[in-house]
C-alpha cells in the first residue's frame, strides 16, 4: 500500500470481497460431505486479507464502514 496512498479503491474492493465473506448459502446442508470446507477457509481468508489490505485512508470513507468489518 505504500507505493499508491493517493488511491482509494476499498469500496470497489468491499463491493466484490463481502459477499464471500458474508456467503451463507452454502452452508444449507445439502450433498456437501465436508471435504470442500478447507477451500472455502481459504477463500474467506483471502478475501478477508484483501479487504484489509485495501482498507481506505480516507476518514470519511473508514467511519462509514468502520462498523462493517469489527
């Protein structure tokens, strides 16, 4: 984040990543045995890590969604 601070994209960002974050309709027990819950973890980290890392410098912008992420 240090080479770009002029730029904020954590909006466009949250707009992609918390859907994955907040995905609840795969959890509707059907024919998943178990064996991709690894994959989706690692997904959700990711997205979660990308998120963070994208999160904004801009005041306004981090009290709007500063409730969101805690």
């Amino acid at each position: 984040m240090d080479g770009f601070p002029d730029m904020d994209y954590y909006t466009e960002v949250k707009a992609m990543l918390f859907s994955v974050l907040d995905d609840e309709e795969d959890n509707d027990g059907g024919d998943d045995d178990g064996h991709d819950k690894p994959l989706q973890l690692m997904v959700m980290a990711s997205a979660a890590k990308a998120l963070g890392m994208a999160w904004t410098r801009n005041e306004q912008v981090q009290s709007e969604y500063n409730g969101l992420v805690l």
